[in-house]
C-alpha cells in the first residue's frame, strides 16, 4: 500500500531491509494487525479513488512505478484508507521470472526471490541465453515502457509488472484502438448529428482530407451550438425570463391618479374617449358621457353596470313591497344606478331620476352586450397605503380592494341582505385583508358576493411568476456582485497580508511599494538587467573540501565529533532540504562505520586486494555514485549544508529555458538575467533545451548555436559531443528523436554584464538533432515544447525512481555531474522559463524561499510585467490586462493555494516535497502520473488537442491540481519577470486564440476536480465552473451590455439595477488600482482597455471559437523557411533503437570501455561464497 501523496524512499543498498507486502490490514509498516486482531475499519476515501489498480485513479502510474521499482524503493504505506496494491510474489519463491523484466536489469535485483530476509544478490546472467525470460526484444536494448501509444500496462488486468513483448503490447494497442473506434460516444453521436448536413465528401473539397480533421472540424461545429446555447440561455434569463412568468402587457392605473379621459366600472377603467352613446331617455344620440351635459369622466359607473344574479343570489333578496323588479329570485339591481366619485366621497342617494325606474341601469341585453365589447385599459390598482387611509372603510379580499361604505347604497327598503354585511362595515378591520378571516363556506360565499356589487379594483401585488422573477434578478445580482466584492476582497488581502510575508524576507507596506517602483523601473526597459548584487563567499567551504565530499572520503566523515550529530537537524525550523537530510545521514553513516570497525577487526571489502583487476572489477559491482575524476576541475565550491544567507536552507535548482526561433539579444538577456539572479551559483543549474535545429527568422544562426556561444569551459569539446536516443512525444517515425548534451558554463559579454560582475554559472545545452533520416528536413529534430518539457520530467521520474533509462537520459545525468558534482537527485525545484523572458535579480530567491518555507506549495509563478508597454496600441491595451489578472485573478485564487494556470514564461515547479525530515520524499513534477498523462501522445480528440499542443503548461497546472488537489499553487508577487508581448494585431490574434482555446479545455478538465477547497457554491470548483461559463459567454456578455446601455439612453424606464451592476464591474478594478498599484499610470492603462473591451470580450473569443480546430501557433512564433506545424508523421516506432537501462548499468559500461575491461556476464552472490568473515549487525 502507497502513501497518497506517494512518498518513497530509497533504500541503502549496503544495509539490511524489511520487505513487506502490504495487505488490507497492514496499514502500516510492520504492521501486527493480523496477530493483534484488530479488523479494518470502514475506509470514508471515496470507492471511486481507493483503487489504485483503476487507471482512472489520479495516483494510478505512481502506483505501477512503486510497485515495479520496491525491490530497491522504501515505500511509506498508506492510512488514508486507499486499496493496497503490491506485486504478487507468492508464484515467484525462488524464481528469477516472475516480474518479466530485461536481461540488462536482472542484476539490480535485490531480494527479489519474494523472501524478506533474502541478504545477498541473486546470481543472474546478464546474458541473453535465459529460456526462461520471455523477452522477445533486442539484445542491446529493451521494449520502452510508459508511453502510453506502444505499451498497456498489464497492471490493468494483472496488477503484476510491465511486460516485456513489444508484439503483444502492439496486438493489444490495436485491438483497443479498434473498440475505440467502434464505441460511439454520445458526444461524437451528437456531433454526427449537428453536422449531418456536411458529408465527408463535402469536406474534402473544402481541404479536409484526413477523417481526424473532419472530426475535428465537427466537434468545433458542436462545441460552436454548446457555445450558442449558453448564450441563448443567458440571454433569456436576462431579457426573455421575466416577460414570459411576469405578463405586463396589460397597464394599470393608481386609483389617485384616475384622469377625466376614462369611466371605472367595477375596478376597471375604460377608455372612452372616441365613444359615442345611442339615443335614449335624457341622452341625445351620439353623445359623449365622459363629457357634459353627463360628466361623467373620472367617475364610478359600476351602479350602472351592477353584477346582479350571480355569487350574490339567494343572499340578498326582495322584501315583500319591494319595487325593484325581480322574478324568482332575480332581481335588476341592488342599488341606484348613479354615478359616484371614485376617491369614496359621495353619499347614498336615493332620489328618483325623474324618467323612470331602472334608467341608467342597463338591463338590457343589447345594453349589456356593448358593455362586454369594451376593452379595459387596466385595473385600477390601490396600494396597501391607500388601503389604509383612514378617511376610507377599505378591506381586501383575494386581492380585491372592497369599499364597505357602499354597501349603505343597497336599497334596504327593498332588499334583505346578510348581517355579515354590516357586520364587516362596522367592524374595526379597515385596511386590512380578510381573506383568511372570510375562509369558511358561508363566509366565502358572502364575500364572494361583495366582491362583485362593491369592488373598486385590486390591491397592489405582483403574480408569483413576477415575484419569482424578481428573486432571479437579485438572487443573480447578489451572486455576481458577491463573486467581484469578494475577488477584490481577497485580492486587497492578499496584497495587504500575504504578499508582504512571503518569499525570503518579511516586509511592510511602504518597502513593498518601494520595491514593486523599482521592478516597474526595471521593466520599463527591454534589456535591462537590474541591480546585481556581488557574490555572497562567505560559509563557502574550499574547492579541496568540496572535492573531498564529493568523493565521499571515508576520513572526513570519521572526523564529525558524537556531539555534532544535530547540527543538520531541521525540525526546530520545520524547513528541510535534500542537502540537509544528506549531510545529516552523512553523519549517522560516519559514526556507525566508527563503531562498526570497533565491532570487527577484519577488513570485509574485497577493496584491498592487490590485484588491480579484480579491484576494478568490485568496482563496478558496488556502484553507488557517478566517476567522481570525471568532474570539472572549475566546479563550483558546495558551500555547507547549514549555510543560510537569506535564513532558510538553500534548495538545489534547475533553471529550465526552452528555445525555438529565438534571436541572440533575446536569449542572451533571459540567460544574463538566470545568470546574475542573486541566488547562489552552487545551488542552480541552467539547463537550455533547443527544440530542433532551428533558425528564427532573420537570425544568421540556428538556435542551438546562438545557445552554445553562449558557452564556456566545455566538459567535453563540442565538436566530440555524440547524439543519443530518446523516445519523443510524438506518433510514428518522429518517436525515435536523438539529442546532443553539452555541459559547461555561461559565458557572460562584457558589452551586458560587467566583468567584476560576472559569476561562475553550470549550464547544460540540451539539442535535439533529430535522427539521421531528417538531416535534410526543414526542422530536424523538432518535436515541441512539450517534448522538451518531457525531457526532463521524465529524467527527473527516472533518477527519483531509480528506473531504466534512455542513454540520452545517462548523458545528463553525467553531465550534471561533471559540471556540478551532484547527482541529479539532489534537485529539488525547476524554475521553467522562456528564452524571451527577463527575470529580476530577486526572483529566484523568494520564489526557491516560498517552496522551502512551505513543503505543501508543489508550483508558483511570479509576476509578468511588459517590457514594450508604449510599443504600438496592441501592446498598449495588454498593459492592465496582464495587471488585472495577476493582481485579482492570480492573488484570489493564490488565497486558496489553488492558482489554475502557471505561465510557462515564468513559473516553478517542485520536483519533489519532503514528506518528513526523516528521507521520505514524494515525488511531484516527477511523478508518473504527472509524466505519464503529459506525454500523452495519442492526440486524436479536438480537446486533447486543444490541451496538449496549444495550452500544454496551462495542462501541465491542471495536471498538478487534478493529481494533487490538497497541495498549493500560489502566486508569489515579489518574483517578477518582463516579457516582449505582441505588438501587431494579427500577432495577438494568434497568440490569443491559443490562450483562449486552451483555458476553455483546461478548465473543462479542472472543473470535473472535486477535491479542490471548499463546498459547493464557496469552492475553487464552484468558481472554476463559474470561469468557464464566462469565458463561454464572453461575447455575448458585451452584446447584451450595450444593449443595456442604449436601452438606458434612449428609452425609459431607465434599468436601474443593470447599469449599477455595470458600473460596480468596471468599477471595481479601478479601485483595486487605487488601493493596491504602486502607480497611479495603471488608471491610463486601465481606461486604454476598457476602451478596447469590444476586442478583449467580442473579437478575440468569437475568433477563438471560430478557430477551434486550428492547432497551428500562427504568427506567434516564425522562422526562416516558414512553419507548418507539427504534422502526423507516418510509419511504425522501432523501439529497438532506444537502448534503456539502469544508471549503474550505463556507468559499468563506461567504467569498462574507459579501464578496458569486459561487462561481467553475473553478479556476485556473497551468499554462494562462505568465507571466514564475522557478521556485524550495523542495526
């Protein structure tokens, strides 16, 4: 079982080891739990992620590796709970066979017969006349393993180790290939089915050949209508939502402000301007009665048009003499048919009109069919203080406002009606709703009746699908504005309080700003260097004492006194390094030989023999560091492990710059600027990698010449330099690439670094050539930036695991060696920089001290500052876009230790994080999970492409987050770097259209990350999710925008909320300039691009969009000939020219070319040979 975070430990081969296999009750080492009879326990890791053996585990290839390589690794059990897996042993007691390995790697095999207490070393034949091996490859070299296009690792069926037949692994390759092709997805359906209308065929004229550009070409189609639909949902969630739940096509009027143009009738008013009345009794035909002689604009009618014989039937009722005519029941009205005004100021009358009964009341059916024919312009509404008023007797009754008073207009000496009438009219319930009070059947009925003889309109209220309506509007307006407060909340804290407390020294405020004023300074020039500081000597131990470490002389370690044995301790610090833990184990290994040669009075090597051949012989047999006569003779001085000149332990790093078309002025200040960082020489490597031979354009040399004059002190002459093999990323022939390494140090110019200045820095150069049989192509050797990141990462994987390795990969270990006297396992951090960016002196070391101080940060990056802010108007609206999104973007999510894109320009990478400070260590940059998935190379899918050859460091930060979600990436402000950004339009284009491409994958893959901080809406998941809805709808948010602002300008009402929300998200950088910018220049640049925003937020994505499957760099990158891009290559891989094998084995070889002796056939056994020698037990 593995530690999640997946710590391992090398094992001291020349001391006895436990090997144990962990099963489900032993969680930890050793573990007694079968003997105690303790049970496991209910594990809470989710099913999904306890099984390593799944390879959708995000600590699957880690598992593979430790497994294959825990004959040599001391691997730190697990009690998280995750499933254990362990190779299976019990079929291999006494058997060399049973994890099918090559012939070259049989004789690293310690223990492996599967018995823990095995202390010798199997007697193996190197050679290759074993029938029992099943290894069908080359005898010189081996099947390669862990690129995922040539080998499945049976693992996933076996869980036992890597086979070793290239022919199956291919068999299986093709027949999953097959199912692949067979398995249609539901994406791919869809797909198919939105492009139904472009047949192959069709493409084909268009310039698509190839089936994976048609499909690309129809997942871009189909990512295009995912894209418009989103948009189409935003925008009806904007605009469309509350027309459709809240219908405001009928207007209403308030019941004060009724004009002398319109007659209410029960509630509603009506406008009868353009009517004309029939003759009748009193009224000439043609007559308006809004106006004189009837006047009745403005009034009441409703006891003209009274709702009789309806809810109110059988409640009120003719008395015996009643004069209202009536039938059955029926009767014609209930109370005098006048006019009365509106605001409840007229008194009951019941005076005779003068022409006869029922005139004006208009009972007849023709009467009551113009009456239904008019349209009503609106309900005449009262709000709840109009109810209120105190000079009325108002209620409400299911939304209906009830006027009590005129119920004293009911002709009572005609009609009986309920008590429940007066009752309400006397009562002290004016103002308020009855409703619940009136629920019973009785009681409703009545009310129901008073609804219809006295109602005099509708209370002010919204329907519920305008009330819901409105909880969208502000639930959203809360939402987004929560979202900007809180990013700039943060974003000032993080200004405030964090940023002043990281890197290698703690500051205030005031030497804050003064330093961000010097770095602006700097980066106002393109090749200025900054201030160097003079080389810190002091604590440094002499050339002699190095060389005498370096060649682990056993009289140097006998000499630490008993009590100097703490005087590496790191706990009281909490801060450990590799160098630390060396030194301190050092010590221990000092003081137990001294005890060891108390113990035994026979000398137990056969290293003093006096036959000079078989002493070379043992040599190569215990081969535990590289030939230390190999090393530069003008090495730079280690100082001692406790040396501290910035107060914490120094971390050995790699300075990674990658090349392509760069120029010399270009690569020489990024170079000078690593060069002259103020941290020590001793403790960084330059490792340039030339991604082919390539020459940029207008150069009048290749990159890896401009790279290799910039060289010095050769470890070995250029012109002796040989290729050697790797397998690249990339498809069939282009797998097979070869590359030279070069080893030296930096050769300043003293026209750029003064001499006095000028420091001695170990660089390596690494060149891919190519193969021979592209010597002749426009770029031999070019495979990409990925590639060359690949490089190294798989390097550092190997050296950290101890594993088989390609010869070019031995070539920069020994040359490592040769220019630093370290082995490669002694780095810790890799600093990725681009050959066209600018680092300041001070970078370095805050970002080596931040890694240092807090184990738990695996990445960082710095700040990026433009160098060419006043080149053109394209350089000039990028200014505050590079500001706004390190300085809100980069610290809110710095915050949470969850920062998802590192520039590849200018980041830092852990290579491993101790685990304790007791030598576990776990492996991050160098983690097979991190290698494995980042040198996929199988590309056939529109994301995959997007992910892996437009945005691979974006990637390669979603990688770390998705494989370490509990670990940080954070932004450290005091490192900071220049760049040259674009300063022609269509350039930006180009280099945007990337960007933009690979954020929308990558945060497609970070956003399915549910382990990252937080719980729901308050998740860096929730706010991955919310960036990607963003950036999707980007051009449609600047559409509806103005919308927004010409509605407020040209039509009325004004949509208040929307423009506040408007001004608040524009507004909000502006005051992040103001509180936290060093300069007040920033507000010039920030209205330089809010000026722009129709490109930032229109043409730029819906260009990306457009281009989504366009893989191609464009015009960011050009160089003499032209640039194609990276084409699929045809043919089959021969792994059988990559030659891989363990490091010892490499060096064997070179011990024995150089002393001009034969590689052993086997491996001495101690335990073949007894001889008269005491065992010492050095426990």
């Amino acid at each position: 079982m593995f530690h999640r975070d997946g710590s391992i430990k090398r094992n001291n081969s020349k001391r006895k080891q436990r090997y144990d296999t962990f099963d489900d009750e032993a969680l930890l080492p050793h573990s007694q739990s079968h003997s105690s009879g303790l049970e496991r326990k209910v594990s809470l890791v989710r099913p999904e992620r306890n099984n390593l053996n799944n390879p959708e585990n995000p600590h699957y290839y880690y598992a593979q590796v430790a497994a294959q390589e825990q004959d040599h690794l001391q691997v730190n059990p697990s009690s998280t709970g995750v499933d254990p897996i362990a190779l299976d042993r019990s079929a291999s007691k006494g058997s060399r066979t049973s994890r099918l390995r090559l012939p070259e790697e049989e004789d690293e095999l310690v223990g492996a017969s599967g018995d823990a207490t095995t202390t010798g070393i199997e007697l193996n034949d190197l050679s290759n006349e074993d029938s029992e091996t099943s290894y069908s490859g080359p005898s010189k070299g081996r099947t390669v393993y862990g690129l995922n296009d040539e080998y499945e690792s049976p693992f996933k069926s076996s869980g036992i180790g890597r086979s070793a037949s290239s022919k199956n692994a291919k068999s299986a390759k093709k027949s999953s290939e097959n199912k692949e092709e067979k398995k249609l997805s539901f994406w791919r359906l869809y797909c198919y089915v939105i492009t139904f209308w472009a047949p192959g065929s069709i493409l084909k004229l268009f310039g698509m050949p190839k089936k994976d550009q048609q499909m690309a070409w129809r997942e871009k189609i189909a990512l295009i209508t995912v894209i418009l639909y989103m948009g189409t949902f935003v925008a009806y969630l904007t605009f469309g939502f509350t027309r459709t739940v809240c219908d405001s096509s009928t207007s209403r009027l308030r019941n004060n402000e009724i004009n002398s143009g319109v007659l209410i009738i029960n509630g509603k008013a009506y406008d009868l301007t353009s009517s004309s009345h029939p003759a009748a009794a009193g009224i000439t035909a043609g007559t308006n009665v809004l106006y004189p002689p009837i006047n009745a604009g403005g009034m009441d009618a409703s006891f003209l048009f009274q709702n009789v014989n309806g809810n109110c039937r059988e409640l009120i009722t003719p008395r015996d003499n009643c004069t209202i005519p009536n039938d059955d029941g029926n009767l014609a009205w209930y109370m005098p048919c006048k006019l009365f005004e509106h605001d409840g100021s007229s008194t009951p009358n019941f005076t005779y009109n003068g022409y006869y009964d029922g005139w004006a009341c208009h009972t007849s059916q023709s009467a009551r069919d113009a009456y239904y024919g008019l349209t009503s312009v609106g309900d005449v509404y009262f709000t709840w203080d109009d109810v209120k008023n105190s000079s009325r007797n108002l209620v409400v009754y299911s939304g209906n406002v009830l006027d009590l008073d005129l119920i004293d207009w009911i002709q009572y000496t005609d009609l009986e009606y309920p008590a429940l009438f007066d009752e309400l009219k006397e009562s002290d319930m004016a103002g308020y709703d009855v409703s619940l009070l009136l629920a019973n059947s009785a009681d409703k009925r009545a009310a129901r009746c008073l609804s219809e003889i006295v109602k005099v309109g509708v209370v002010d209220s919204e329907s519920v699908g305008c009330i819901a309506s409105k909880v969208v509007l502000y639930v959203s307006l809360v939402f987004i504005l929560s979202i900007v407060v809180v990013k700039f909340a943060f974003a000032c804290y993080f200004k405030w309080v964090v940023a002043p407390r990281q890197g290698a020294d703690i500051v205030d405020s005031k030497t804050m700003n003064e330093r961000d004023n010097e770095r602006e300074d700097w980066a106002e020039n393109e090749y200025s260097l900054g201030p160097i500081s003079e080389p810190n000597l002091t604590k440094r131990s002499s050339r002699l004492d190095f060389l005498k470490n370096n060649r682990l002389s056993m009289y140097d370690l006998d000499q630490i006194a008993d009590g100097d044995t703490n005087m590496y301790n790191s706990s009281d610090s909490g801060m450990t390094t590799m160098a630390l833990q060396a030194a301190r184990q050092n010590q221990m290994e000092a003081r137990n030989r001294t005890l060891t040669r108390r113990t035994s009075h026979l000398d137990l090597t056969p290293f003093g023999s006096k036959n000079p051949s078989v002493s070379n012989l043992n040599a190569m047999m215990e081969i535990n560091d590289l030939d230390p006569d190999v090393i530069h003779p003008n090495v730079v001085p280690q100082p001692p492990a406790n040396f501290q000149p910035f107060g914490y332990p120094l971390a050995h790093t790699m300075n990674l710059v990658t090349c392509y078309s760069e120029d010399e002025a270009g690569l020489r200040t990024t170079l000078d600027s690593i060069a002259t960082t103020d941290y020590p020489n001793s403790h960084k490597l330059i490792v340039i990698l030339c991604d082919g031979l390539i020459k940029g354009s207008g150069n009048d040399k290749t990159t890896p010449d401009i790279a290799l004059s910039m060289m010095t002190d050769f470890a070995v002459e250029p012109e002796n330099v040989q290729p050697y093999s790797y397998v690249a990323v990339a498809q069939g022939t282009k797998r097979h690439n070869m590359a030279k390494v070069y080893a030296g140090f930096y050769k300043y110019d003293a026209a750029t670094v003064p001499q006095e200045k000028q420091q001695r820095v170990p660089i390596i150069c690494i060149v891919k050539c190519g193969t021979p049989s592209e010597a002749n192509s426009a770029k031999p050797g070019n495979r990409g930036k990925r590639d060359s990141q690949i490089i190294l990462m798989s390097f550092l994987q190997r050296i950290k695991f101890d594993e088989r390795m390609t010869e070019l990969e031995y070539d920069i270990l020994l040359n490592i060696w040769k220019v630093t006297g370290l082995l490669a396992d002694m780095y810790e951090i890799v600093l990725m920089v681009d050959a066209d960016t600018k680092v300041y002196p001070d970078s370095l070391t805050h970002m080596v001290a931040s890694m240092v101080k807090d184990p738990m940060i695996m990445g960082l990056c710095g700040e990026t500052k433009i160098a060419n802010k006043r080149q053109s108007w394209v350089t000039a609206i990028q200014v505050f876009e590079y500001f706004i999104s390190h300085h809100q973007a980069k610290a809110f999510e710095s915050v949470f230790g969850g920062v998802t894109c590192l520039p590849g320009c200018f980041c830092m990478y852990r290579i491993k994080a101790p685990k304790s400070s007791d030598g576990y260590w776990v492996p991050i940059l160098a983690n097979p999970d991190i290698v494995e998935r980042y040198s996929d190379n199988v590309v056939d899918t529109l994301h995959k492409k997007n992910l892996l050859l437009l945005g691979e460091d974006r990637f390669l930060s979603t990688l770390m987050l998705r494989t370490f979600p509990k670990r940080k990436q954070v932004f450290v402000s005091k490192a900071v770097c220049k760049t040259i950004v674009p300063d022609k339009f269509k350039v930006l284009l180009s280099q945007r259209r990337r960007w933009i491409n690979s954020t929308v994958h990558n945060l497609m893959e970070l956003v399915l990350v549910k382990d990252l901080c937080g719980t729901f809406c308050f998740s860096m998941q929730f706010v991955v999710g919310i960036e990607l809805i963003g950036t999707l709808v980007l051009p449609a948010a600047l559409t509806f925008t103005l919308y927004v602002v010409i509605v407020a300008i040209v039509s009325k009402p004004t949509p208040v909320l929307s423009l506040v929300l408007l001004a608040i998200i524009l507004g909000i950088p502006g005051l992040l300039i103001v509180v936290t910018a060093s300069r007040w220049s920033y507000l010039g640049w920030m209205v330089i691009y809010l000026g722009a925003l129709p490109i930032w937020n229109f043409v730029l994505p819906s260009y990306a969009y457009w281009k989504f499957d366009d893989f191609s760099w464009g015009e960011t990158r050009t160089i003499a000939g032209g640039d194609k891009g990276h084409e699929d290559e045809g043919g089959d891989f021969d792994h059988s020219k990559i030659k891989m094998r363990r490091w010892k084995e490499f060096e064997r070889e070179r011990l024995a070319e150089s002393d001009g002796l034969a590689v052993p056939q086997s491996t001495w056994n101690p335990a073949d040979h007894k001889g008269p020698y005491v065992e010492v037990d050095e426990a």
